[in-house]
C-alpha cells in the first residue's frame, strides 16, 4: 500500500479483543476493512474489499499462505463473508465482505 501519512486504519474493539484470534488476522481484519470502506468519516458504510491475496500479503510483510490461513480464521469466526463474483466468461473473482456484529 503506497504510503499515506495522513490515512489510517481502524480496529474494532470487538475483534482487538477476541482471544480466538491471532495477531495476523486482526490485522488482516483491519486492512480488509480499510480497503472496503467507502470512507465515510464514521465508517459506516461499508463495501467490499476486491484486493488479491498478493496484495494483502504484501501490505502485512506475510506470506500468501499467512493470509488464506488468516482468511480462513476471519470467516469461520464470522468476520468477513467470501463470496465469488463473475467478472467475465470464464473468471471469478473473489471478494471479502466485512461483517459487523
């Protein structure tokens, strides 16, 4: 992610807490929830995040497989739904949907 000093992410209190968890899909969270915000200054609306799995690794410094394994955790503790969307014939493409609970 290119560096902008005055843009900054936010983590839900809910989720900081949530000791089923690990530290790398916390942040992940975050990052989803950044990238699908349609920035509103409170945040409450929230889109879709459409980023690939190279560019979520490459914003946290982890590795692809860090990040289905904390996609994975995210969705199965019902923080962000994974959906597919046709894009054209023949290709999917995958989109993450933060879920607020």
């Amino acid at each position: 992610m290119k560096n902008r000093p005055n843009q900054f992410t936010m983590l839900p209190a809910g989720i900081l807490q949530d000791l089923s968890l690990n530290s790398t899909s916390k942040l992940l969270y975050s990052l989803i929830l950044s990238l699908a915000s349609r920035y509103d200054d409170d945040f409450s609306e929230i889109g879709i995040c459409y980023a690939n799995n190279n560019y979520l690794a490459s914003n946290l410094g982890v590795s692809v497989k860090t990040i289905q394994k904390a996609i994975k955790e995210l969705v199965d503790n019902d923080y962000i739904s994974r959906e597919e969307e046709s894009c054209r014939p023949n290709h999917q493409r995958r989109l993450l949907v933060p879920r607020t609970k």
